[in-house]
C-alpha cells in the first residue's frame, strides 16, 4: 500500500504505529466506515471496503493536499 494511505489511517484511526499488516490494512479501512469488527461479524464484505476505499482516497488527498 502507499505510505501516504498507511499514514492517513494512521492520523485519522489514532493508530499507534504505522507498521501493520494487509489484514490489519483492510480492517482499518473498514472501521473508517464504521464496521465494528466485532467476533460474530465476521469479515467485511466487498461493499463495504470499496465505500471505505473511496473515503480512504478522498482523506489521502486531503493530507496530500496539506488539509488537515
């Protein structure tokens, strides 16, 4: 993933490293939309994570972009 992807999850979740993993990638692109993760829910579905992809764009080219 580009870092300036990582990096906006990073400033926009309050993750505390910037090391993670693709899983832990994904996830938080989901929980940007507000998918909660919890045990019985299972994985996001592909709805999901493209709304969150798309909201995860338009966030990196805010911080691209010098907004805060």
């Amino acid at each position: 993933m580009p870092n300036v992807m990582v990096r906006g999850l990073v400033i926009r979740l309050k993750l505390t490293t910037a090391q993670i993993t693709l899983g832990e990638f994904w996830g938080a692109v989901a929980r940007l939309g507000g998918f909660i993760g919890r045990k019985s829910d299972g994985q996001p579905g592909w709805q999901t994570l493209w709304r969150d992809w798309s909201r995860l764009q338009d966030l990196c080219w805010r911080v691209g972009a010098g907004g805060s």
